[in-house]
C-alpha cells in the first residue's frame, strides 16, 4: 500500500501542522540481507517459539476481558531482568510496560510535553523523537554534538540553562552513531537539570532527564547503565526495549524504569488496557527464556567489532572509511561518502539494504548473520567501486 501523503484528499479535516506530512518510516522492503532497522537477526528459537503459543495459549480462553491494565506480571518480569541485566535493585512501581519503546517515548512527551514546553536533544540522533515532538505540540531542540559525536557538555548544558526544557531525551548509545553517554556526565547533567526551572512550569519544576538505551545491551560488558542512577534520581527515566538485544521486535514491548512519580505521571496519559493480553503472555514468555533470547548479543557484539575493523580498511575516493566507535549493533560508516545515496541504491540492487541516515557522508549498517555480514561485504566494495 502507498504510504504518500499526497492520496490524502484536501477535503479532509487533517490538523494544519500536519498537513504535507509524511508517515515515518525505514523502507520495508523484501530485500535478502535485511541491515537497516538495527533488529537482531537470530530468530527465536524451536523451545521459545513453544513456550509463547502455551502461554498465549494459555490466555487466549480470557480474551473476552480487558487485560491487566496494570500487567503487573510483566512489570515483575522487568524488574528481574534489569537486576540480572544492570545490577539495578528497582521495584515494580519503578518500572512500566507499552508497545514499543516508541510508545513509552510518547506517553513520556504526553505527559510532559505540551503547548509551551520544549523537548531537548543532542544531534544527530533518533529521527523518531520530532515526531513524538510535533504529535503532542511539544517544542523541539537539538545541542549539536562534537565531531566524533560524543556529547558536547558545555553546550548541552547552555542550551538547558537558555531553553529550560521539560524534558532532555539523550541516547545511549546513540542512533545512528552507537556512541554511549558517559556515566559521570549523565550524573553531571541529572544535577544541573535539579537547578534547572521548566520554562512555563511552575517554580521548583525541573526538567525530566530521559535516556533511552534501546540498545544498551550491546555495550562492553561491565559498563554501567542509567538504570542503577534511578534510586539516586526522581527526574530520570530510563527507556528501555525487548527489540534489539531481546531479538523480539515483532511482539512489540518496551519498557521504562524511573521514579514512581514519573510512572504514575505516564499512567495519567496511557490509553487504558494499552497492554494487550496477547502482548503480555508473549512477553512473559520470553522472559522464561530469557538466556537463549540473549544468546547472539557477545556474537553480535564480536561481529560489531570485526566489521568495523574491515571497514576502516577499505578505502573511497582514495580515503580510508571512517567508522564511528559503537557500542550498538550497528556502524555508522563512511564519513566522506559524497554519493551516499548513489551506494545505497547500488547495495540495494545488489539484495543487501543498508541506511541512508546520519550527517552528509555516512551510512548506518546493522549486525546481521554471518552469512548477511558477507554480502554486506562484498555487496559494499562493489557499489564504492560502481559510484567512484
Ligand atoms: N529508540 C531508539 C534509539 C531506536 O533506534 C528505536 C528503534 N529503531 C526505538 C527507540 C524504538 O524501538 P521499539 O519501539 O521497537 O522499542
């Protein structure tokens, strides 16, 4: 189905900002190697594959009721996997379940967005969060990053103290870059946000500081999460998601955890029975196997690292290839592609589809099997040497 905003007809009473709008999204196409929407490639396995029709199985004779609104289950779930995952010690009321983290981001902009308030982030980063922005008539601004995309403080923390955001959304790691956010700077930031006031809030009113670490899970063992700050800190929400690392993308479950304040200020503004009980069962589910879900994250980690070693060994235009250091599942790449467009569609013909996304000059690629990470290879020596 087309997805062109032009079908719309001018006779329907769209919202005027909207108008002109496209609907985001990475193109779905069905290509062979399948690298640009950063998913795991390992699909569930046999025993999980079982253990989700049982417990879906195993509900499906309710489905004549709401869920549990509050699925209260699956919050335990999340409490003990971020334990086991991050050390962190948090109980139910810290955490709390949607469809995606896509719509735990928006439920967060809901409910502390709004005419008059401003989100803040750091680019580049996720092309998602203007969305959210401009669905829920929230003000939007970007700090720049230095050039090997790490956070620039002092800016970031001008723009702040100017703009008095309600909220600052910072990724680690980030999309499209892979860069992590340092832990002794998020402290930094969370205690300059204290003495911050929100524009257009009350006084005592300090912004909500929210990391999303989609895909935290990739990160050098040992390295700390935003998670184990949240006992220290009410104003930080930290996004989280079972569809990157958890190899469950298509179930769509994501999740936050922050203060209890912060939960119940996005219970105020959640759809009610948001959470479908085929949602909850299934992810329970994953939960049980938890260890085979996660069993390719070191694999992909290994495979993060080994191609970006390859890459910086190739050359275009004379120039070895830049790869930004990545703690993600996928590489940004290239630095000084002038036709990135030209290589992208030159992989595309060649069944490996890669992302067009960052500043000039880069391409994103996502970690895929080793098989899928061959062609990638090959695939993308051929397009440089097609476009050069
Ligand atoms: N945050 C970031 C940084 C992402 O890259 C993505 C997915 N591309 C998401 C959130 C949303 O993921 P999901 O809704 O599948 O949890």
């Amino acid at each position: 189905m087309s997805e062109n905003a032009g079908t719309i007809p001018a006779s329907l009473p769209l919202r005027n900002d909207l108008i002109g709008e496209e609907p985001y999204g990475a193109p779905q196409l069905d290509v062979p190697v399948c690298l640009n929407v950063n998913e795991n490639p390992y699909a569930p396995r046999q025993d999980v594959v079982d253990s989700i029709a049982r417990r879906v199985a195993e509900i499906a004779p309710t489905l004549n009721r709401y869920p549990d609104r509050e699925h209260v289950e699956l919050r335990e779930a999340f409490v003990r996997y971020l334990e086991r995952e991050s050390g962190a010690k948090l109980s139910v009321d810290n955490v709390w379940g949607a469809n995606g983290s896509n719509e735990i981001m928006l439920q967060l902009f809901m409910a502390f967005g709004g005419p008059g308030r401003t989100a803040l982030s750091a680019d580049p980063t996720y092309s998602m969060y203007p969305e959210y922005a401009r669905d829920t008539f929230t003000g939007w601004q970007l700090a720049h990053r230095n050039a090997d995309f790490t956070i620039d403080m002092a800016a970031l923390k001008e723009q702040i103290a100017t703009i008095r955001p309600a909220m600052v959304i910072l990724t680690s790691p980030n999309n499209p870059t892979g860069t992590p956010l340092d832990m002794a700077e998020l402290r930094d930031i969370l205690e300059f946000c204290e003495t911050v006031d929100v524009a257009n809030a009350g006084e005592g009113v300090h912004p909500v500081v929210v990391i999303d670490e989609a895909y935290i899970e990739f990160r050098d063992p040992g390295t700390p999460s935003a998670v184990t700050l949240i006992g220290d800190h009410d104003h930080l929400a930290v996004s989280r998601t079972m569809s990157k690392a958890f190899a469950f993308a298509g179930a769509r479950v994501g999740y936050v955890a922050a203060s209890p304040g912060i939960v119940d200020c996005m219970r105020i503004v959640r759809m009610p029975y948001h959470l479908s009980a085929v949602t909850q069962a299934a992810a329970l589910a994953a939960f049980d196997h938890t260890d085979e879900q996660l069993a390719e994250v070191d694999h992909l980690r290994r495979t993060r690292e080994e191609t970006a070693d390859w890459l910086r060994k190739q050359t275009y235009a004379g120039q070895p290839l830049e790869v930004a250091p990545s703690q993600s599942n996928f590489l940004l790449f290239g630095g000084h592609f002038d036709k990135r467009d030209e290589i992208f569609a030159e992989m595309l013909s060649r069944g490996v589809l890669i992302r067009v996304v960052g500043p000039a000059g880069w391409l994103r690629v996502c970690m895929g099997t080793d098989d899928e990470m061959a062609r990638f290879r090959e695939a993308l020596v051929e397009s440089m040497r097609a476009v050069e």
